[in-house]
C-alpha cells in the first residue's frame, strides 16, 4: 500500500515522515476507516451508548456497561447525565435493511 503527498502528489513510502520532493511533513498514521462511533440496533441494553463506545475504541463491552454503572453511582448520576447526552449526541446506525418497498412488490 502507497501513499501520496498532499501537496505535490509524489508517492511516499508507508513509514515516511516528510515528503523527499517538497518537504512537507507527511501525518504519522491514516485514519482508520470503519470506526465511526455509531450506537448499534443490535445487542443494546440501554440506550446503546456503552456498545457503541466499546466498538468504536475495541473495548470489552461488558467491561464499559460494568464501568458505566459504578461511575454513575459514584458520581451521584453525573455520569447518568453524561449518558443522555452520548444518547443525544451519538447518532444510531443506519438500519441494514432499505425502509422502502423492494422493487416489485
Ligand atoms: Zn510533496
């Protein structure tokens, strides 16, 4: 797998730090594509803020329910708060199934 500068659109080693054309200082790592944090229709509890923040950062799920539940105690329900707005704020993952009719029918 290559990669190209943004700038002058040479091809770069993988490892490179700088372009060897024009200079330009080259980003360490390439974003990982398929870790959106998106709360799953599939195996949520609650509201699927804790499935949707173990698979976005490859955490064990149980661990952050479990986590989830002893910060909100301890904090007298500020975590609970902070819940509701991950709930708010994190959108749900778009349905597997198209909504609309199929073709035919
Ligand atoms: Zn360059």
């Amino acid at each position: 797998m290559a990669f190209y500068c943004s700038r002058c659109g040479s091809e770069l080693p993988i490892n490179a730090r700088f372009c060897a054309s024009c200079g330009v200082a080259v980003p360490a790592s390439q974003p990982i594509p398929g870790r959106r944090l998106l709360r799953p229709r599939e195996g949520r509890q609650i509201g699927g803020v804790c499935i949707a923040l173990a698979k976005a950062n490859g955490w064990d799920m149980a661990v952050v329910r479990i986590l989830t539940i002893i910060g909100t105690i301890c904090s007298s329900g500020l975590l609970g708060i902070a819940y509701l707005a991950a709930w708010i704020g994190i959108p749900e993952e778009p349905p597997a199934a198209p909504t609309t009719c199929p073709p035919g029918v």
